[in-house]
C-alpha cells in the first residue's frame, strides 16, 4: 500500500500548523482541542519549519515546570523533519517511523507538504491491507 492511498481515506481537514512565534500552551490548546499529537510549525501551511509533539511539551515540562508555555514553539519544535512522499510504501513509512522513532511524518510533494500521516494511520492501513489478504487466501483455500 502506497502513503498516496492512505491520504485518500483521511478526512480532508488539511493539515493542522501553528505559526512560528507560536506559544507552546496555545499549541497544547490546539493539540487537545483538535484531539491529535501532532502539530506542524509552518508559515504558509505549505513548507515545514518544524513539527512539535505532544512527547515535547510533556519534556519541557517536566525540565521547567508550567513557565514553559509562555516559550515560543520554535524553541521546542524538532527542526530536522523527516517527511515522505505519497508514492513511498507504507513498510518504508512505519522503517522510517521505527528507526527514527516519530509518530508522524509530513507528506511532502517536492517543496510542499499536502499532508499528515501518523503511525495510527499507517497502522491502520497495513491492517487492513493484511485483513484483505487474508480473505483472499482463504477464498482461494475454500474454493470461491
């Protein structure tokens, strides 16, 4: 299965981002409002600046206590992202995932990003890419 396949099914609510300058308790706000772990730190919603995580405002604070949300985004964010592309498969997506141990890779085609995928989503995908083989090969045992 093909990341481009994954996106398809997504609901087209576009990729959620906070802009650079950004204040880690407005990014937590968004992040529990829209229920997700995730947020990309981009000016225009297209190039990727960074990508901050729920993992990396319990990090800071746990090192400084609740005075960190006051910080800008950027301070926090990790900046050497990691994306794919819609036509990578997604056992190189959850490689990725696993070697680098992100939970979400922006999807990029060239320059811009066009999407969001989290390891639930490729988890998913792969599931049911197993499932549908599943039920191929018991057709062809069965007969039908």
């Amino acid at each position: 299965m093909l990341v481009s396949q994954i996106i398809r099914n997504k609901p087209q609510q576009g990729v959620i981002t906070v802009s650079p300058g950004s204040s880690l308790g407005d990014a937590a706000k968004l992040l529990s409002q829209k229920r997700i772990g995730a947020v990309v730190v981009s000016q225009d919603g297209e190039k990727v600046a960074g990508i901050l995580s729920e993992r990396d405002i319990v990090r800071e604070l746990g090192k400084r206590g609740a005075e960190c949300l006051s910080d800008n985004v950027d301070d926090v964010m990790t900046r050497s992202v990691f994306g794919c592309s819609p036509e990578d498969s997604t056992d190189l997506v959850l490689q990725t995932m696993t070697q680098k141990r992100f939970r979400h890779l922006p999807v990029m085609e060239g320059e811009k990003m066009i999407a969001l995928v989290s390891i639930g989503d490729v988890v998913a995908a792969k599931m049911s890419e197993l499932q549908l083989e599943k039920d191929a090969l018991t057709g062809m045992i069965m007969g039908y």
